[in-house]
C-alpha cells in the first residue's frame, strides 16, 4: 500500500518459505528503521514483477534485501523487476547480498561471471551514489573480477541483531541443548545422517534438536518432490535417534527457542547467524559459496561438506570469468568430504580447549563493523543516490 507521501522505499524481500529469508527481511527492515526511521519500507516479492509503476517510481528506491542476490543470472533470473529495466526510473540498491559460488573456493571466484542481463542491472547499481553492498568478502572478488569497483562490504543483515549488540559472548558452562541443522542439497543427505550418528555418540548426554529451515516432507509451490522426500528421510533419522525434530518454516518467531540452547552445528547459514549475533556458538558446515562466505568474514567456525578435485582445480583456474565453465566446475569439480567427522571432532576440540575463545573475537567484530552497514544505509538512504 502506498505511503501517504513519498517518502518511502521499495524493499525486495525473498522470503516464501525458508526461514533464514525471513530473517533477513526482519532483521533488515529493523535496521532500515532504526538508522532512518521517517521512511517506510514497503515489503516487495522479488520474485514478482512490478506492476504498479506509479508506486515503485514514487519511491525514494528499491533496495534488495541481503540474500545470495549475486547470482550469474541475477536479472531476471532472481529479481523479475520490470522486463523494459527502463521503465524503473528510481535507484535499485542491495543490502548485504551475497553470492552464490559452487563450490565455493577461489577457482569459483575466478570463474564466476554474471550474464549480460544481470550487468545490466549490476551497472546500474554502481552508478548510485553508495554502490553495492556485500555480506562477504568473496562476493566482493567476484564481482571485482568481473570489473565492478563501488562495492561496500557491510556484512549481512542478521549479523546485527540490535538487543545484542554490545553484548560480550559468555562461553557455556555445558552443552544441555545443541541444534543441528541438516543441508537442504540431497547430495549431503547421508553426510547428515552421518553427523547426526556422531552427534549422538558424542553428546550423548545433551538434548538435541533437529531445525528444518524450509519444512520437512511437504510438496509445494516452494518445494519439489525431491526436497520433500530427502527432508522426511532426515527426520525420520533423527527421530529414530531420539532427537526433537522441529519445522521452523515461515516464521521467524519459531526460532526463539535458539535463543535457550548452547551450541548449532549444521549446514543452514541463517541459523548459524542467528547464533552468532546471538552470542551463542555455532559451527557451520559449508554447502557452497554461500557458507564459505560467511565463515571467511566473521573468522567464524567452519567446515567444508565438500573437497575440491586438485585436478579440476588446476584446469578450471587457468580460465578467467566464464558463466558456462563456472558452471561446468560446480558440477564436476568437487567430491563429498568423507573425513567430515574427523574435522568436526577436532573442531569441536579446539573451541572447548579454548573456552570458546573464537566467538568473543566474533561478537567483536561484528560490533565494530556494525558502524560500516551503518553508514552504508546513511550513504543509501541519505545520499544523492542518482543514477
């Protein structure tokens, strides 16, 4: 609906089903409203075309919000916008968006290349006075190899939760209750099973909960059969452990029981997020670019579901940008990490030994660059913003 002045701002949400995109939205629009809090921010699909012109040509601007946005084919492939890009005559801006590299090492990085549609819009987003905003420093190598330079790297939305800001991270006395969170790529399927195995074995004395991000066992609009299967699988597994099995879809107030546990090991980037702007630890385990991005910019835990072929590695890295062979590297290019437990023990290890040392290192960083995403949205918001 629109405002009753123009004094508002288009924001591009990508939530439909899967918590984490959820979060993101809350958790941005928080802090849109907190650092300039006389707009409005009017919520937006992205993956629906604009249809009421006079609305989003009334706004101050569009701004994408965080999310692996940076894909190759991120117009139209991700945001539908308008199909004549010229009908939009306010600025478009992101905020903390990421890509979505696969694998995820610095041949994907090397290799990633956006299509000319997706330039298109990327060309338009570095003309405005405060640039793109990234959730990672591997999305800004992706797209300064792909010649972009206005590029702020602000972290993600949920990196700033505001009632924990300043707060010091305590170590927990005992693990009573850890969340795991299983990948949502059937590849990993029995990676998860194998990890909640030893999970069991090694807290066997711990509550442990299973968190599905996007739902467990049901078709729909959102998710294909084969997602639904491979989720019901996992859940039928860990309830078969004797494991509480929880389905957080759609609705972030789900998530409050993390806010009472002491640990998250998993494969879901938000949850382990969540954790960490919670001041609470958390291990993340990584699918793709998306997880290694993260873990690189917070310094955080993490460890990679996959290894990449040394061979392909060496023959994909003499190329430069190329969206088919970026492609071709994902699919070929890397193999399952079978000595997963044996680097989640030894993590696991490490982060006890310490007392948890890492995380207080975390939570400081994420204090400090709080004052970058704020003077991005100052710069955005603010700012003379022409195109």
């Amino acid at each position: 609906m629109k405002s009753n002045s123009n004094k508002y701002f288009i924001a591009l949400t990508g939530a439909k089903k899967n918590v984490g995109d959820f979060l993101i939205t809350e958790r941005a629009i928080a802090l849109l409203e907190k650092i300039a809090p006389e707009y409005e921010f009017i919520k937006y699909n992205h993956w629906e075309a604009f249809k009421d012109m006079n609305l989003i040509n009334g706004s101050q601007g569009i701004i994408i919000l965080g999310g692996p946005g940076y894909q190759m084919n991120m117009y139209p492939g991700v945001y539908k916008l308008r199909k004549d890009f010229t009908e939009i005559k306010v600025p478009i801006y992101t905020l903390g968006s990421g890509w979505k590299g696969k694998p995820g090492d610095r041949t994907t990085e090397k290799l990633y290349k956006f299509t000319d549609s997706a330039k298109f819009l990327l060309n338009s987003m570095e003309k405005t006075f405060a640039g793109m905003s990234c959730r990672d420093h591997q999305t800004v190598r992706a797209l300064t190899n792909n010649g972009y330079k206005n590029i702020t790297m602000t972290g993600c939305p949920v990196w700033y939760d505001l009632q924990s800001l300043g707060k010091e991270f305590q170590a927990p006395q005992k693990l009573n209750k850890i969340v795991f969170t299983p990948a949502q790529d059937y590849v990993y399927s029995d990676q998860s099973i194998e990890i909640m195995n030893y999970l069991k074995e090694r807290f066997n004395d711990s509550k442990i909960i299973v968190s599905f991000h996007r739902g467990i066992g049901e078709v729909d609009e959102f998710t294909p059969e084969s997602d639904a299967i491979n989720t019901k699988k996992l859940a039928n597994h860990a309830s078969d452990l004797g494991y509480e099995v929880v389905n957080v879809s759609y609705d972030t107030n789900k998530l409050k029981f993390y806010n009472d546990c002491d640990l998250h090991i998993g494969y879901r980037v938000h949850a382990h997020i969540y954790f960490l702007s919670k001041r609470l630890p958390s291990i993340l385990i990584h699918e793709d670019g998306r997880g290694n991005g993260v873990t690189e910019a917070l310094n955080s835990p993490g460890i990679d579901a996959y290894t990449v072929s040394t061979i392909f590695s060496r023959l994909f890295g003499v190329f430069n940008t190329n969206d088919f062979l970026a492609k071709a590297y994902g699919r070929i290019g890397l193999k399952l990490n079978m000595n997963i437990i044996n680097e989640l023990d030894s993590t696991l290890n490490n982060i006890q030994n310490s007392n948890y040392a890492t995380y207080q290192k975390t939570s400081k960083f994420i204090d400090e660059h709080y004052k970058v995403m704020e003077g991005f949205i100052k710069k955005m918001i603010y700012g003379k913003g022409a195109l």
